[in-house]
C-alpha cells in the first residue's frame, strides 16, 4: 500500500495498536511482534506494549520468514503460536480467546476460526506443528498438509476476514469504526 500499515490510523490509533490491545487482553504470552528492515518507527510507536520485538532482516521475506523470526523468541514451554496479521486489525481479543481455549482441549490441532461458515485469521498452531514450516514451505502448506489435524471453531466476529491489502480495503475499515 505503499506505507507501513501498522502506523496507519484507524480510529483514534495506529492499525497495530489495534491488533496489540486485543492480544494483551487474553492468555497469550509472550506476544512478539515481528518486524521487517525498516520498522524502527513502528518499534518506537510500540515501545509502551509488554511486548518482545523479533526482526525479520530479509527485505525481500515473507510472512513465513516473519513466523520463523518470531519462533526464534519464543520460550521452549510455548505450545502454541498464534499467527496474528496486522491487517485483520479488528478481530477481538474473543475470538483469540476461544482460539486459545480450543488449544487447551485439542492442543494437537491447527485452530481456525470461522464467523457465517467463512474461514478467517487469526489461525493458532501447535508448536510441533508449526516447527515444520521450512524455508520451502508457507503456512497455508502446512494447514493443507493433513486436514484432519484442523480444527475449525465458529466464532461471532468478522473481523476474522475483514482484511486491509489494498487501499480500498483500508478505507472500508476505516469506515466501520468511526
């Protein structure tokens, strides 16, 4: 989009801030924010959040390459990861709430949310599974891996899908919460 989407505003604050203040309302811990070359403005606009700062040095990386960096910090008791994106900034510190709980009761599953039958993000792995994301692999390939492995939970929240890769899509976010 040609800015860095975590400063953006949306509301009274920066998109990220957003995505911060519903992780830090539940059980989640550590939180570690993953940032690419040239994030030091989005580091300082975050320096206040009890939060652990990986970087992701390749410019050219991926999320993937994102989800490693944050492993990398993660303590080895950790037995979940919840892959959060800065650009579904309105899903509810609910719906990542039910994603940990279901991780209790099933914690050898994948945990996706769903909201009117669609699937959304955030999405929560186990960290034995999760470990096989290698510099071949995406996400998505491990979810497709092995279906019977995914959970998929019905939450009440479309922020789950409600993205912001484009221009239009950011303003329609915009939008609903003025």
């Amino acid at each position: 989009m040609g800015t860095s989407k975590q400063l953006l505003p949306l509301a009274d604050k920066p998109v990220i801030h957003h995505c911060l203040h519903a992780l830090l309302a539940t059980e989640v811990c550590p939180v570690v924010v993953v940032l690419s070359p040239g994030g030091e403005a989005v580091q300082e606009a975050i320096a206040s959040f009890p939060v652990t700062i990986a970087w992701n040095r390749d410019p050219d990386g991926d999320m993937a390459g994102s989800v490693r960096a944050g492993l990398a910090l993660l303590p080895p008791d950790c037995t979940g990861v919840l892959v959060h994106l800065v650009d579904h900034p309105l899903v509810t510190a609910a719906t990542m709430q039910a994603l940990c709980a279901a991780h209790l009761t099933m914690p050898q599953s994948i945990i996706i949310p769903t909201c009117n039958s669609r699937q959304g993000h955030p999405a929560l792995f186990p960290r034995t599974i999760i470990a096989e994301l290698t510099p071949s692999a995406i996400l998505r390939d491990i979810v497709r891996k092995d279906p019977a492995r995914v959970l998929r939970i019905p939450v009440e929240d479309e922020g789950i899908f409600l993205d912001m890769d484009t221009p239009a899509e950011y303003e329609a976010l915009r939008q609903r919460v003025l």
